[in-house]
C-alpha cells in the first residue's frame, strides 16, 4: 500500500483511492466537532454564495472570510463554538478559503474522501486504512497556496498512525511529514508557529488553537456520501469503530 | 528579513525580492557544474524545442526528457558529465523537466533569481543574503507538481546558511525545510529515498546522486542577467566572495 502526503493542493493531481484532507487549522477540526456535536450532513461549498443559497429551516451556514463569520451566516468557522452549537438532527452548510475547497479538489477523482484533523486522527487513519485498497493520500490545504506547518505536521501524525496499522510504502511528501511529526514532541508548538495561528491571533482566536491541537480525541469521521448541485454531502461514518483490516 | 521557502512552484505566488531556485537532482546542480566547466552564459529555455531554435556554433544544448538527453541534444543533464565537458566560453542552452520552468516562473516576478543547489549552497546563499533587503525565498521545483525530498533538504541547508549570516524571520515552508534538514544528518540519506533518485536509478543514472550530495563544493552561483525571447540568460556571479552585508 502507498502513504502519500501532498502538503498542497494542486490542480493537475488525481487520486486513485482514499483521500485524507487535512486543513487542521480550523476547517477540518471544525467540521468533525460539527458532527461530534450531532449535526446530520455537512455541505461543503466551494464558496459563501453557494453556502447563501441552501438557507433554509434546519440549515445552519458556517464558514470564515479572513477568519471571521461571513455575513449572513449563523456561526464562524470555530471549533470551539461547532462543538457546542444545537446543531442537531441539522444540516451544516460550510464554506471555507481553503479547507473546503481543497475537499472540492479530492473529491474530483478519488474513491473516498474523509476530512482529518489532530483531533480525530486516531479514527481518521483507521477509517482510511481499513477502506483503501492501493493507496491512502494525505492532502494539506494549506493557506492561501503556501504549505501550513499544521498541516504539514498532522500529515506526520497521521501518516505515523497508518504506518502502526500496516505497513505503507512511503513517498517524498509521507517522508517529510513524518519527519517534521518527530521534530515536534508538543502538537502545540508546530500549530503556534504556524501561519495559520498567526492569522487566528490577529483576529483574537487564537483560543481555537488548542483546540485544534488535541489528538485523537473524536471518534467522528466526516466522509463523502453525495452532492447536491456544487456542494460535497459529508456523513459521519458509522464503521470507524469496527477492528482494523489486516 | 524574512526567510521562505516554498516546497513547490505555484503559478499563483509572486515574489518581491531575491529566489533561490532548488532542483538539486539534477537541474540546479547541473547548471552550476557547467559554470563550473567554464561556460559563459545558460540559457533556460521553457521547453525542448525553444532549446533546439538556439543551435548553432558556440552553442551547446543539455537537457533531459524523461530523465535522458534529448534527441538532437549534446548533452543530457548529468553534473558528472556537465562538470567535464569542454564548454570554454560557450554558451549552454538548457532545458529540464522540472527545474528550468520553476526558474521561469520565479523570474515572472523576482528582483534577483539564483540557481542553487547542495553543491553550490554556501556560495548561492551569501549571494542572497548580499543582494536581499525584504525576502529570501528558496524555491523548490519538486517533481511533476509533488514534493521532492531532496529539494526540501536542500532548501533546509540553504536556511541553515542564511540562518548563520543574519536574522531572518522564518515561515511554515522554512520551518518544515529546517526540520528536514535536521533530521538527515547525512545528505545522501533523503537524497536516495527521494522520487527524484528513485527515477534515476531506473535510467541507470544512479551515480549522479552522489554528486549532486556534495554540500558547498562550488562558488559558482548562476544569476539572472536578463532574456533573449523567452529564453532566461543566466551568468556566473563574480561578486559571491565579497564579505557578507550585515
């Protein structure tokens, strides 16, 4: 089996297999505490007017422009805030500047599409090992087309998880992610020093940080089930739990 | 000063100041041992046939397709060979799968843009840090829109060098080269796990990897002088020695 890590999304990449999109800072942390705090979907949109036109009663519209809520919108893109939101039974329609449409980009070729963070890393690697038949990709949103060292960093982490449950044949991307996993002992520091952080703390979130830098503690895993029109349908899956394949 | 670097050319950046492009298997290294062999000026040519439209005497063409010299052409693009080749005052007309169109893109928007490289890098890194006053940022060509490992510990070695001449300011992409560098303390090791060894193993041209796993053998830095059509001209810096600006 192959372990790949794109540490940026690139539109001439295709995907044969399974695909783990990571953009830890926030979108992909905020979309599992979505589900984590019981929403039924998540939508994805490629942008806040396509997020606009789902509103509806049992829709919720979440997102960031520059970091904060989109006007209009019922929550930002916080974690923190989507762990706690009454969201359940609802549908969440999202809209990100990179997270959601670095998912857009997966989901164009590959089989499966799961969004990863830190804070679902254990059950997002065994969902991935468990459905993958020829390769488990890593894709890293990044920020604004330059790579994110929290990206680059869950990337390691997740890649150091896949190669616990088998053994994966690892290329220059997997290569570089793990070593930057191993460099950083405290999750915390790699996601501080990040861009992204950077930008959290210029708009007062860093408190999302944190957040963002818990392991393995969701169980949820958002996988892409449908569309409807542009927007990617994601579900929890409900089989993460069962014993990993060989 | 900040420090940047880039782990892959993205048609979307811009950079204001000096660019340190890496295609250290093999372009970048190759470009420098011709320098090295005495040739008086490269041309970087976007593709193969833009290359052949220069032959004439005087003028000799390297390159590689697929990893092997071109039909029509002098030279492959080999730095064992390019290192021996009688080049005296010609002119080398290069043309390269990966490296010469990171150059292309760097030189769209860049004050200053050198050709660096393991075996050149003390040289190509105090010529930037001379000539910057904004951003050095190191641009790695990878391979076919992916990573190469090799570039991203080449670009760690090269932060490393700029980190003992001054203060610089480091983002995501300098951070995860540094780590990477770090963690080889031998530069063959990610040299030969990279995909960009691997390919050549499978052309028989493993024995250039040694040699472009020289660190700072050469002083010769290749610098952006100016075009003739779409062609970049590039020359051999005659100023690499002078004591380093502050």
């Amino acid at each position: 089996m192959r372990l790949r890590a794109d540490l940026l999304p690139q539109e001439n990449l295709s995907y044969p297999d399974v695909v783990l999109v990571v953009d830890v800072i926030r979108a992909t942390t905020t979309a599992t505490a979505f589900l984590e705090a019981g929403a039924a979907s998540l939508y994805l949109t490629a942008d806040l007017d396509s997020a606009r036109a789902f509103r509806d009663t049992d829709v919720v519209l979440a997102g960031e422009e520059g970091g904060l809520k989109p006007s209009g919108f019922d929550y930002g893109n916080s974690p923190r805030e989507a762990r706690e939101a009454p969201v359940g039974g609802k549908i969440v329609v999202m809209s990100t500047t990179n997270g959601t449409r670095t998912a857009h980009l997966a989901a164009r070729s590959a089989k499966y599409v799961l969004l990863a963070s830190l804070y679902n890393a254990h059950a997002a690697a065994r969902l991935a090992h468990q459905l993958a038949t020829e390769e488990v990709a890593i894709l890293c949103a990044g920020k604004e087309g330059r790579i994110g060292l929290d990206d680059v960093y869950t990337a390691g982490v997740l890649a150091e998880f896949l190669q616990i449950m088998g053994s994966y044949e690892l290329e220059d991307g997997a290569l570089t992610a793990l070593t930057t996993r191993r460099a950083y002992p405290d999750p915390l520091e790699p996601l501080h020093l990040s861009a992204a952080a950077q930008a959290l703390r210029q708009v007062g979130l860093e408190a999302d940080v944190p957040f963002c830098g818990q392991i393995a503690v969701s169980s949820a895993v958002a996988v892409l089930e449908g569309r409807v029109g542009e927007a990617l349908i994601f579900q929890r899956a409900h089989w993460a739990a069962q014993a990993p394949a060989s």
